[in-house]
C-alpha cells in the first residue's frame, strides 16, 4: 500500500537579516522546502515599526537568524510584538550571544563549570577589586559588536597593568576572571543537542590564546567523550536547535565553558545541516531527520579547508553493521571514563533531539538587561504578558497589557533594613556587605547568583545565605 501523502500545510517561514551583517543562512540551506521562503531585512535606525509591519503582511510564522549584540534589545521588543512569530533561535537562546556577561548569567543560572568571574559596573568597587585580587587576571570586552577573535581577551598580570587598560579601554562593565592555565581549548557544534563538530585549538609556544586569527593551530582528532558530555548539557540548558561552544582544557585536567552562542563560523555543509534538521522539526514529518554520525570531523577534517568550505548537502546512511557507515563508526573504539566504546555505541548516546516550544521568557529585560538598567531605581512593574500561542487571538495584530504601578526607590536605608532583620548580620556586618557590593549589585547578585556572598565575603555562611533569601522574597511580595 502506498504511503498516504501527509498535506498538512507547513508553516510560512521567514529569513531575517540585517543591513551590514554577515548572513548565517540563506534560502539553500532549507532545500526541497515546498513553499516560497520569505525575507525581511532590518535596516537599523528607526526601522522597529515598519520591520514589524513586514513580517505581518507576509503572514510569516517562523523568522530565522541571528541577533547581533548591538541590536538584540530592540529584538526582544520587536519579539513581544510578534507574539504569533516564532523566532529561531528563540531570544532567550541568543540571551549568550549579546555579551560575555550574559553568558557568564547564563552559566551561574545552570551551574556550568566557568573560569570564576568577577563583574562591576561601579567604578570604585572595581577598583576595589583591582587592589585586592590576586594575579594574574584576564579582563575581556564584555559588549560589543565586534567581540571575537581574541582582540578584546587581555591578561593582566598587576594591579597597574590592570587599571592602566581599563583607563584606556573604558571597558563597561568591568569584567574579571581568573587566569585559568589552559593545554588548549575545543569549539564544539551542536544541531539538536547533538555535537556536529569538534576540534582542538592549541596556542602558539609560549603564547596563551589559542584563536587561530592569533596564530593558534587546530585539529580535530580524539576530543573526549566527557567534554562532547558538557557541551550537550549547556546546548539542553540553553534550549538551542544549534548551539557552539568553547572549552578549555585545564591543565588541572578540569572543563570550563569559556564562550557560548548561536552565532558562531560554520562549513557550508553544517548550515545546511541545521536547515535540514529545522525543516524535520517544522514539518511534522514531512522532512527526515538527519543522520550525522558521531566524529564524522575526524574524516572531514583530514580534507583542506579550502575544500570544505565549498562543500554541499553531505548526508550519511544509518549505521548497520553491513553499511559502508561502518567506516566511520565501527572502525575503532575510544576509551572513556566508561571504558573503550565502538563509535556506533557512542553514537547512540548523543540523539538529535527536538527543542522545546516556549512561550515564557527565561531572560526578560527589565530584568537582565544589566547594561541599560544599571543606575536606574528599581520599579515596581508588571511583566508584560507572556505571547500568546495560535488560536488565543481573533486578529493578527495580537494584544499585550502592559501595567505600570508606582516607582519604590529602593535605597541604601532599604538594603540596610533587609540586611539587619537577618538574625546573625548585625550593623558592622551589613556595613561590610555594602562596602563589598553596592545597591544595585546586591539587588542583582540576590536575583541571579546568591551564593556569591558565601563566596565573596569569608564570615558570610550559608544560613545567613538562606534567611536573607527568605527576607528578600518577604520584600518583594510586598511589591506585588
């Protein structure tokens, strides 16, 4: 019997691009796609209201692309306005790809192994900092649209070298982290949680960065299982359907994710990957999955690059025991923290998986958005509602019921206050956490990373920790 022919209309999908950036994707990475693939292009400036009108009388259901980091406020606003668009990545996939504080938020939010890291917006406590820390230290560029390739990584190895390039750089905020000796690091590729790609980066002989625009090597053979494990955990925490990450190898031998985002370089062949791997979640079938066997990189890679970046629509069979798919994945086995595994067997662990539709936001600005917000009193708000799924809505311009209540400054008095009707933290200790943190950051460190008071202030224990978390959530529903 033939196979019934599935005629479910697919959804209108949409290309987003942006004047001056370099496009991720184009209509030949979703090849066999049946019905016309629109474009909207945002030429910056005022273009919000008229970008926004596009994408409606196209009828577009799903807009995919890249954000850059100068333009991703103005997209979360643009997202809230298109509550019947699904953007792929969603905006709080691309949360990491604004700054390197955002992916630093992002790792706290889901304990992911990084290099400790210190943030001040407030000049003295930076210099605070500045003369009290240990060195070395590295000091990063956190936003900007021009973030890669090492340029703005620096090591610093005193507290003048240290004060000295911030006098020049004005770097805002002030970003730190621990100077973490590396072996080498690994760039991994992610489609459905499932590693595409890997390959080692090495410095230089007597250098430190190991970015190949700073003359570092790369490779791409025997990449662990264990750091290919980590990865996979921060692509499912972040929700990706393509995800990159970096990991450094320590020479304690320790994995920590030093960068993350969904816009990374990629081979021709692993757009077209990720197009095929979105065509199957939008289809309902229509579209196969695709197959990518495990350490395909390895073969891949033995190819120059010259060539690879030419290459088009690779695709591979299922493994079984008789296929010419043996030559990748029965060939040789690994060893593993489990002991030596065929590559078949490994292969089985790491499915393509489908992400999740969400609806919430996880990264809202009027929270997270630390670079506008920072100075600014806290605002008793309500959230804007949460985008309405198909169906909820009669016309297509959608509502959203914003209600803005009365402004509460929330003052050095009030934290004081906070911080006193903890049992244990009398007037000199609450002085001290405000010596160390100010206003602001207090508010911020309680509302993404508490457990920086234990780490940050040596007498603050954890039972303090639990009873000013108690004491704080007491305030805020004072708010509600």
């Amino acid at each position: 019997m033939a196979k019934k022919k599935n005629t479910e209309k697919l959804p209108k999908i949409g290309m987003l691009y942006l004047d001056y950036v370099l496009r991720f994707f184009d209509k030949s990475n979703f090849r066999g796609w049946p019905d016309k693939i629109e474009t909207v292009t945002y030429h910056w400036k005022n273009d919000k209201d008229r970008f926004v009108k596009e994408v409606k009388r196209k009828k577009i259901d799903i807009l995919i692309g890249n954000i850059p980091a100068t333009a991703y406020e103005t997209f979360r606003e643009i997202a809230r306005e298109l509550p019947h668009v699904q953007f792929i990545p969603s905006m709080d996939t691309q949360f990491s790809n604004k700054s390197k504080e955002n992916v630093t938020r992002f790792a706290w939010k889901y304990d992911i192994p990084i290099p400790k890291t210190y943030i001040y917006y407030d000049k003295d406590k930076a210099d605070n900092f500045i003369e009290d820390t240990k060195y070395p230290k590295i000091i990063k560029k956190s936003y900007g649209p021009s973030n890669y390739g090492g340029y703005f990584v620096h090591k610093v190895d005193s507290k003048q070298e240290a004060r000295n390039l911030l006098a020049q750089k004005k770097y805002q905020p002030a970003y730190f982290q621990d100077f973490v000796p590396m072996e080498a690091d690994v760039r991994v590729m992610l489609i459905g949680h499932k590693p595409v790609c890997a390959f080692w980066r090495r410095a230089p002989e007597g250098e430190w960065l190991t970015n190949t625009s700073q003359g570092g090597s790369m490779d791409y053979m025997d990449v662990p299982k264990e750091l290919l494990d980590l990865a996979v955990s921060v692509s499912k925490a972040a929700n990706a359907e393509y995800w990159a990450c970096d990991v450094a190898v320590g020479a304690d031998g320790k994995y920590r994710i030093l960068e993350c985002a969904t816009a990374f370089a990629a081979f021709p062949y692993i757009r077209d990957w990720i197009g095929q791997y979105l065509m199957w979640k939008f289809s309902n079938g229509r579209f196969a999955k695709p197959n990518i066997p495990l350490f395909n990189w390895e073969e891949l890679g033995k190819m120059d690059p010259s060539v690879l970046r030419t290459l088009r629509y690779i695709t591979f069979g299922k493994y079984t025991p008789s296929y010419d798919g043996a030559y990748f994945l029965d060939k040789k086995v690994r060893e593993t923290e489990e002991g030596e595994m065929y590559l078949h067997e490994m292969d089985a662990l790491y499915p393509m998986l489908l992400t999740e539709d969400r609806t919430k936001e996880e990264w809202p600005s009027e929270k997270w958005n630390f670079q506008d917000n920072y100075g600014k009193s806290i605002r008793k708000v309500h959230a804007k509602s949460n985008p309405m799924v198909k169906g909820e809505l009669d016309s297509d311009e959608g509502s959203e019921e914003v209600e803005e209540k009365e402004v509460i400054v929330l003052t050095e008095k009030k934290i004081k206050k906070i911080l006193l009707s903890v049992d244990g933290i009398g007037k000199k200790k609450a002085e001290h956490i405000m010596d160390k943190f100010d206003t602001t950051e207090i508010v911020h460190t309680l509302e993404t990373a508490p457990e920086k008071f234990v780490e940050e202030i040596s007498w603050f224990k954890k039972k303090f920790l639990s009873k000013l978390i108690k004491e704080w959530e007491a305030f805020k529903s004072t708010l509600k």
